[in-house]
C-alpha cells in the first residue's frame, strides 16, 4: 500500500514538472512569435513574458513543496490507519 502512496505523488510532482514546463514553453513561442510581427514592442512584450514566467514558476515551486511534504508524511503508520475499514454504523429504520 505505500508504494502506490510514493507513486501517487510521483506521478504528481511529474505533472507539476509537464505542466509548469508546458506553460513556460507556450509563453516563449508566443512572446518569440509576437516580437517577430512587432518589434517596437518588444520590450513591452518581453516583461509581461518575464512576469508571466515568474507566476507559474511560483505556482509549480508550491506544488512541488507540497508534494515533496506529502511523500515525508507517508508512513507505515499513517497508511496502515487510512486502509482500516471504516466502523459500520446501522441504520435504525424510523
């Protein structure tokens, strides 16, 4: 049961890695594609592309803080306590 713990936040720090990547590259090729047509607003161009980079690099850095905080919580302890069967509680019939 713990190794698919580790493999869920694997699998959650690699699409935190895909997805900050993703939109890193897309602001590139748009910033890249807009100076081209025009180039007397590149220096605006460039600073929103610098901005924009900041923001989902801050977003992909708390993602990975959490996930890395999760994978130090997984223990043999919390995990075994999570996979229990819960108490059956019965119903009465009013």
């Amino acid at each position: 049961m713990i190794s698919l713990a580790f493999i869920g936040v694997g699998l959650g720090i690699g699409l935190v890695t895909i997805g900050a990547g993703y939109g890193i590259g897309k602001i590139g090729t748009s910033a890249t594609e807009s100076i081209s047509r025009q180039p007397e607003a590149s220096g605006a161009i460039q600073l929103a592309m610098i901005i924009s980079a900041a923001l989902i690099e801050g977003i992909a850095l708390f993602a990975l803080v959490i996930a890395f905080q999760m994978g130090g919580k997984l223990t043999e302890d919390v995990l075994t306590k999570f996979a229990e069967k819960p108490p059956v509680v019965e119903q009465t019939g009013k």
